[in-house]
C-alpha cells in the first residue's frame, strides 16, 4: 500500500491502493492533496513543476515507489510502502 510520511495528511485515502507496489506520479499528487484534480497535476507536471528524487519530472506516468521523494511547491512528500495489518 502507498502511503504518505507528512503530518497524516490524507492518509485514510492511501486505503484504496490496497497491495500497489506502484503509483503514478499524477495519481500521488492528488492523493497527497498537492493538488486539486489530474487536469491540474497534468498541467504542472508537464510545466516541469515537479521534482522526483530531485530531478525535474515531466512525464505523469512515471511510476513511483517506496523511498521516491517527490517536490512540489516548497512542499516535500516520501512514498512509502505501508505495511498490512
């Protein structure tokens, strides 16, 4: 499972990625709540707005996975695979 390691934001929605390995990088920003719809995480995204492990990132498919760390708007996210209970 995906999750978020900030301040529990959002965490309640990392429940409907049950067993995903992956995530893609538009999907992450809208579950993390950095932005307000795939329209808009497409759009920065494609504007190079977005860093993936400290590179600019502009393909909104690429495929996350547990330790990436994503930047976006002075904000810093890590993905984590969350263990099942």
């Amino acid at each position: 499972m995906v999750s978020l390691n900030r301040d529990s934001a959002r965490l309640e929605t990392a429940a409907s990625l049950m067993e995903l390995e992956t995530i893609r990088l538009d999907q992450y920003l809208k579950l993390v709540g950095a932005v307000n719809s795939g329209g808009e995480a497409k759009h920065r995204i494609q504007n190079g707005e977005v860093l993936v492990n400290g590179q600019v990132e502009t393909r909104r498919g690429r495929k996350l996975v547990s330790g990436d760390r994503v930047g976006f708007a002075d904000q810093l996210f890590t993905v984590e695979a969350e263990s099942g209970e």
